[in-house]
C-alpha cells in the first residue's frame, strides 16, 4: 500500500511526535489511517455525526469539539479556508509551548493557501508533498502573533448577510438557500402537529415553518448532523416548540410519529456528489411519517430523486419548477418496502 504523507513524515521526514501527553486531531477524517499515532493518547475531533461514528466504531476516542492542552495536534484542512485557519489557530493555542502543530490536506482544499498563511506569522519545520497534496508541521512559540489569534473568528458565530448566525464551511452560510426559499413559499397552515427538519442546518427552514405554522405546529424536531451548524440553528431560534438533535438522518429510529416533514436534503458530502444520499432522507422522511403526513421536498432540478419518491408516496404534488430547483408536496406514504424500481416514472406523472 502506498504510504501516506503521515507515514513519510514520521519516518524519512523525522517528523518527532513527543512521548507524553494527549495527541489530538482536528476534523478528524474517517478515511485517513490513524495507526501510526498511538492510540491510547488518541483524541479524534469530528463535529459531522456520521464522521463521528465511523470513527467511534474504529475503536477511537473521539469527540465532537476539543478541550484541554495537547502535547501534538493535527488539523485535515477543510474546503472553507475561514474555518481551516480557525482550526489551525484553535490547534496552536490548544497546544502546549514546544509542542508540534501538524496540518496536512490536499491541494484542491487549498493546502497551500495555508501553508504561505502561516509561513507569514510562523517557522514551518517541514513540509511533506505526496498524492496531492501536503502535510506541514511547526513548533507552537510561547507565545501566539495576535494575528494568528485573529483567525479563530473563521470558527465563530457572525450575522451573514439575512443577519442569521452562522459561521464558514456551514450549508449556505453567507444568505439563506434560494432553494430553501423556494420551498417556503409554499409553507402554509397545513404544517401542523409535530414536525421535522431532516438536516436542519443552521435553522433557517425550521424558522420559516414555524412562522407559517404559528398556531397549527406544536413542535419541530431538527436533526442535523454538523454540530456547529445545530449551534447555531439554537442560537437563531428561541421558539420554545423547537428541539435540536445532533444526528444522523439515514440511521434514526424510523417510527412514524411526524405530521409533516420539511426537507432541502444533503446532495454532497465533502466535494463528492452523493445523490444516494437524498434518496435515504427520502427514504427515512416515508418512514418517520404518520398514515396522512407530507414531505414538503425542495431538490435541485437535476438530481434523480422522482422513483424514489414515487415508490414511497401515493400522491406527488409539484409545487414549484425553477432553473435550478423542484419543490415537491408527496403525501400518503406508503408503507412497507416498495423498491424504487418496482414503481415507474409513469407514477410521478400521474401525480402532476
Ligand atoms: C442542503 S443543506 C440544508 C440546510 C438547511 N435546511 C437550509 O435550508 O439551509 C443539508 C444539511 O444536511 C446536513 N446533513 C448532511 N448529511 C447529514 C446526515 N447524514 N444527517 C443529518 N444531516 C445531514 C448538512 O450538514 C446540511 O446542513
């Protein structure tokens, strides 16, 4: 198997772990092979739930968001560079003096970008190139340039431009999803009784909801899987009727409890497109509704969700067609397990 840059660095490049104390990793990655730092002083940090499992099911100790000092930490950069120098300048201050900050990442996320960032504030020690892209470590000084400190804003809660709190590498967090919108429009007083918000981000849908449902809707449940973003969903709404679960859609408890689900489902995890990943939101919204609930569905056009949807509702109602978005009403779930395949196209026409 081919070595990872991690490998490299701990052997030819001489990267020197220190012999005690807590060893942590950023935005720990659950495809990254981890063996070669030792486990029992092993701390992964993932805030994206399904990370976090993968993880936890490897046998890792493994946390959502990191606390304490480190003799070593390592950042995996992430594709909004706000948020990886957030990370970098949360990793040298979680780190002790004369300790090492590691960050590695690939090209495509903007590895470089970072490395001549803190080229500028600090001595780089080493840089490893391998399959596109680099690792690169520093020695954490005494005392940290104010400049470096500054770039923990990249990690906080500000107004974006609606003036809702989000912070970088969130789902749309400069402005509210066109495609969200659109799918408000049509919110109305059918949305009542107990609702969810299937990857809820950082609130804004649920918020629409509870306006348009303001005396029908006696809770909203939202389930999101990066914990920041549920922060921040806390921090934009105070409506008493709203919970906050820190989950994964795909592996919730699928009892039909809900009268409406409401629903702009994930269709990229990382840089990779995962449309199978929509079709189990789909999949899990047929299966957490009662007999007469609805999925209120904003997708973007091209994205193959109809057999889906047609093979888990009786009745499909087009709400709305853009250039880049459908909005869909789909009633009377059906119960049971109807492959895709077993139902036609020729059922979502019918529905139109
Ligand atoms: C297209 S965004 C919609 C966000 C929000 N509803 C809005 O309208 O702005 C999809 C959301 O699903 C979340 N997500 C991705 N995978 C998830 C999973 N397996 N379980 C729960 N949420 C997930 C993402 O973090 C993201 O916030």
């Amino acid at each position: 198997m081919a070595l990872s840059r991690l490998d490299i660095a701990l052997g030819q490049q001489g990267l020197d772990l220190p012999v005690a104390g807590e060893i942590g990793v950023l935005r720990a990655d659950e495809t990254q092979d981890y063996s070669a730092l030792p486990a029992d002083r092993l701390w992964l940090f993932n805030s994206f739930r399904p990370g976090f499992d993968a993880l936890q099911a490897r046998g890792y100790r493994v946390a959502a968001q990191p606390e304490g000092k480190f003799a070593a930490m390592m950042v995996h950069v992430t594709r909004s560079k706000a948020e990886t120098l957030g990370l970098v300048a949360s990793a040298l201050s979680l780190c002790q003096a004369g300790g090492t900050v590691i960050v590695d990442g690939p090209r495509k996320d903007g590895i470089d970008s970072v490395l001549k960032h803190c080229r500028k504030f600090l001595e780089i020690d080493q840089v490893v190139v391998k399959n596109h892209g680099r690792m690169f470590w520093m020695t954490r000084p005494e005392t940290l340039p104010d400049e470096i400190l500054d770039w923990k804003c990249g990690l906080e809660l500000s107004r974006n431009s609606d003036g809702f709190l989000t912070a970088p590498g969130m789902f749309s967090s400069a402005h509210i999803d066109a495609g969200s919108a659109l799918l408000a429009e049509h919110f109305d007083d059918r949305l009542a009784g107990h609702i969810a918000d299937l990857g809820a981000g950082w609130g804004w849908l649920s918020l629409q909801a509870l306006e348009a449902g303001k005396d029908g809707i006696t809770q909203i449940d939202l389930y999101e899987a990066e914990a920041r973003a549920l922060d921040a969903a806390k921090a934009n709404i105070s409506d008493e009727r709203a919970q906050f679960f820190w989950s994964d859609v795909t592996k919730l408890t699928p009892a039909a409890r809900y009268d409406a689900v409401i629903c702009n489902p994930p269709f990229h995890q990382g840089r990779a497109a995962t449309p199978s990943l929509g079709l189990e939101f789909i999949t899990m919204a047929r299966k957490l509704l009662k007999p007469g609930g609805s999925l209120w569905l904003v997708a973007n056009r091209q994205l193959p969700y109809e057999n889906t949807l047609a093979a888990s509702f009786a009745r499909l109602t087009p709400l709305a067609e853009n250039a880049q978005f459908k909005v869909v009403l789909a009633s009377k779930p059906i119960a049971g397990t109807t492959r895709p395949e077993q139902r036609t196209s020729r059922s979502v026409r019918r529905n139109r």
